[in-house]
C-alpha cells in the first residue's frame, strides 16, 4: 500500500492534490504544481470468469461505510460529519476492502470546483415553475468530488426471435348516413390486418455497456447525466485520486452483469422487432445468448452537492468530464397555479368563440 506521503509537495512539503484545469499535481500552500506522466497502455478487457489480478487503490486510504445507503467512500483523511450521498450522520469508519477489484483505468475530472459553482447557478435559473428567487435565496453545502464506480461490459449477442407479422389489406365497406333526413349509402375503404407466423435471428456486438456500481449515488440521476466520453479512459493511478473522494463499488461484477443483460436485453427486443417483415408484429419473443463476455472496472468523475431552500435540502450531480447538471428542483405552486389559470381561461375563452361563431 502506498504511504500518506507520496504526494508530498517537493517546495514546501504539504500535500499535493490533481488539479482539474491543469490535469497535474497542484500545491494549494505554494501553487507549486507537478506532471503526471501517462504511460502509454493499452485499455485490458478482462475475460468476465477469470479473477481480477490487481486489488485495492494503490494508496492509503481511510474508509467510511453509511449505515443508511450503504455506501463506502474512501479518503486519504479522516472526514467527519454525515454521508456525501444521503446526508445521514450514521457513518463509521472501517478496514480497508483486501478483496476490491482496482480500477485499472479512469477518467480524471476536467470540471473544476469553480466550474461547479457557475454550473449550478445557471442550471438553478432555469424552469417554469422553478421560484424566482431561487438562485437569491439557496443556500450551497459543500460540493465534493468523488470519482465513481462504474463496470462496462463487452459481449457477442446471438438472438433468436419469433413474432406474428402482420400485413395491411383494404376492403370497401357500405354504410349509412342520413342526408336532410333521408339515408343514403356510402363507401369507405377499411384497413384489416393478415397475420403470418414469421422467425429469425441476428447477431450483434456490444462495447462498454455502462453499468453504475455505486451504493449511494441517486440512479436516476446518474443516468441523467450521460454521456461519459469512454474513448478518454487513461490508466488508473492514485495521484488523479488525491483531493477527490472514491466510491467503493457497492454494485458486484455479478449484480451489473445483470444489470449490462436487461440493457442488451432492451437493445436486442428492439433490433429484432425492426427485422420482423409486414406492416406490423404482435407477440414477439426474443432468446438472446451471451458470448466472450468481458469487463472493466471504471472510475468516472462527478460533482456531488446538496443545496438548501426554505429549509428543505436538495441534491444535484455534475458530470465531472462534461458539466452537465442534473438535480432536483423546488416548485413554485404559485407559478403552476398561474399557469393552470392562463390555460383555463383560454380553453373557456376558445368555448365562446366558436359558440357565437
């Protein structure tokens, strides 16, 4: 394991963090700041059955596990206070994991804390119904950066796939209308559908299908905010995690291997369903092998914070490689109550128009 000192500032001694704008070692006493040299590696697919070769995060580290979420977020220091991810004070400290798959590849956060902040104000300006004196009135929490799990999966796709196809035929049908009180006959043509039984298959490939591995992290925002520019991943090393948070991976390489097969799954019913022959399909069904299965463990950069408004808290999440934001927003029911007056008033008024018209 690494010691606490290996990113000891060479000027004055304190420590050394990686700084976003930079992409180096920076020294927040003296602004010294240090490269951090990439080797060039190739990006190693790992065969999904076979056991990880390398554990651990190559760096001294402190672990923290909630109680409520269940998330285990590793420091190089001793934080005290609640959860980064539910805000809830039941955090204790424990062993550092022997058996946890290092990440053997990242991306660093491009994204900086000042970056962060002019995000958030802008993103809090936005929305109809948002109040107006939002961005006056919220109060910021501290903006953590924690580099975040994530397991991509590679896999051959086999699927095998029945359906009833269904053809458009049209056919006159005689009805009857009345006309100044008199019925008259008339003809329409009617679509009918023919159903015929039809089947095949397909095969196809899938790289770095993403899978969160967080605990705490909220899921539906984590997905809110992709994409993750993959083709940047570069070797893992600690010095990119120094100043930032990590995340244990609380998602097993197992658990999100399910997670990669109900999204292939998706993706397979979808493809297959465009391949079916006719003008339509009923009662499709889709058997989908895996083969040469791989997997990489995966570090992705994201702001955390929570921000308060009229004493309620708030969460948002920034991608940490783009600036996108996401988050949750208080309403103003005044706003919607406006709102829902202005359309009544026109659909009342649309009413007396074309009644006296």
């Amino acid at each position: 394991m690494a010691q606490t000192n290996q990113f000891e500032c060479g000027s004055c001694g304190a420590h050394l963090e990686f700084d976003p704008k930079t992409q180096g070692m920076k020294c927040q006493f003296c602004q010294s700041e240090k490269i951090i040299p990439i080797e060039a590696q190739p990006i190693v697919e790992h065969d999904f059955y076979s056991a990880p070769k390398e554990t651990g995060w190559d760096r001294a580290t402190i672990s923290f596990q909630c109680d409520s979420c269940g998330a285990t977020i590793s420091s190089e220091i001793r934080t005290a206070g609640k959860c980064t991810y539910c805000n809830s004070p039941y955090v204790k400290e424990m062993p550092a994991r022997k058996d946890l798959i290092r990440p053997e590849t990242l991306i660093p956060f491009k994204v900086d804390k000042d970056n962060v902040n002019r995000l958030f104000k802008t993103w809090l300006g936005k929305g109809w119904f948002t109040p107006s004196n939002l961005v006056q009135l919220s109060r910021l929490d501290l903006i953590k950066g924690i580099y975040t799990p994530f397991w991509t999966y590679d896999t051959n796709a086999f699927s095998q796939w029945t359906a009833e196809s269904g053809y458009y035929y049209y056919v006159t049908e005689t009805y009857t209308v009345n006309v100044n009180g008199r019925p008259q006959m008339r003809t329409r043509q009617v679509r009918k559908v023919r159903w015929v039984p039809s089947h095949g298959q397909r095969q196809g490939f899938y790289n770095d299908v993403l899978v969160p591995a967080s605990r705490g992290m909220n899921q539906e925002l984590i997905y809110k905010i992709y994409p993750f520019e993959l083709n940047q991943l570069i070797p893992y090393k600690p010095d990119f995690l120094s100043g930032f948070l990590a995340e244990e991976y609380g998602v097993d390489l197992q658990q999100g291997w399910g997670t990669a097969q109900g999204i292939v799954n998706a993706s397979e019913r979808d493809k297959c369903g465009k391949e079916v022959p006719g003008d339509t399909y009923r009662f499709l069904r889709v058997q989908t092998n895996y083969s040469n299965i791989t997997y990489k463990h995966i570090l992705l950069p994201v702001w955390i914070a929570a921000y308060e408004y009229k004493s309620k808290t708030y969460h948002f999440l920034v991608n940490g490689q783009t600036g996108e934001v996401q988050g949750f927003r208080p309403i103003s029911w005044a706003k919607v109550a406006l709102f829902v007056g202005a359309v009544a008033a026109a659909v009342i008024g649309l009413g007396y128009f074309f009644y006296v018209y």
